[in-house]
C-alpha cells in the first residue's frame, strides 16, 4: 500500500504561480506513472498531469502550457508547478499512484 501526501495549497492571486508536493511511502513502484487530478466544487474529478517513469509528460488541454510536472524518484516525491493561475484552476489536488490517492491539498485562486 502506498502513502501519498499532498502539499503546497493555498491561495494565490490569478496570474500567480504555486508549486505542489506529493510525497509517496510505500510500497513505491518507480515503474509505473504519477500523476495529479483535481476536484473543483460539485464537478468530478478530473485527470491535469502524469509523468512516467522515463520522465515522459502528459498534460491536460486547460493547463498546458502553465502547469509542468516533475518527479525525483530517489526522494519519492512529486510536484506539480502551476503558473499562470486562473480561477477555474481552484480546486482540491490529488496526488495519485496506480490506485493509491492522497487526502488532497486545496488551490484557491481569486483576487
């Protein structure tokens, strides 16, 4: 079983940057991808980011461009470096690993 815990919300003007953590504990398994969803109030969860073990990117259409992630496996963690923020990024993020999900950490973007 794999422990994932998210870090790095807050709230953040538009057009400002945030980076998220994600640091995995576990039964790690550096073969296979990780990546981040997000849940915005009352609308499903939805896939942002992956990163394979090869470090091979994969990137929803509404953040590319502004969002990069990245991996460090030796430290087992993840991140995610969101720039450019808009207020329909606002939501919880989750770090996920094959079926292993985090508690989330809360993006809030508004002025």
């Amino acid at each position: 079983q794999v422990h994932l815990v998210e870090s790095g919300g807050g709230l953040v003007q538009p057009g400002r940057s945030l980076k998220l953590s994600c640091a995995a504990s576990g039964s790690i398994d550096s073969g296979y991808p990780m990546a981040w969803y997000r849940q915005a109030p009352e609308k499903p969860r939805e896939w942002v980011a992956t990163i394979a073990n090869g470090g091979l990117t994969y990137y929803a259409d509404s953040v590319k461009g502004r969002f990069a992630i990245s991996r460090n496996n030796l430290a087992n963690l993840v991140f995610l470096q969101m720039d450019s923020l808009k207020p329909e990024d606002t939501a919880v993020y989750y770090c996920h690993h094959r079926t292993s999900w985090g508690q989330g950490t809360q993006v809030t973007v508004s002025a």
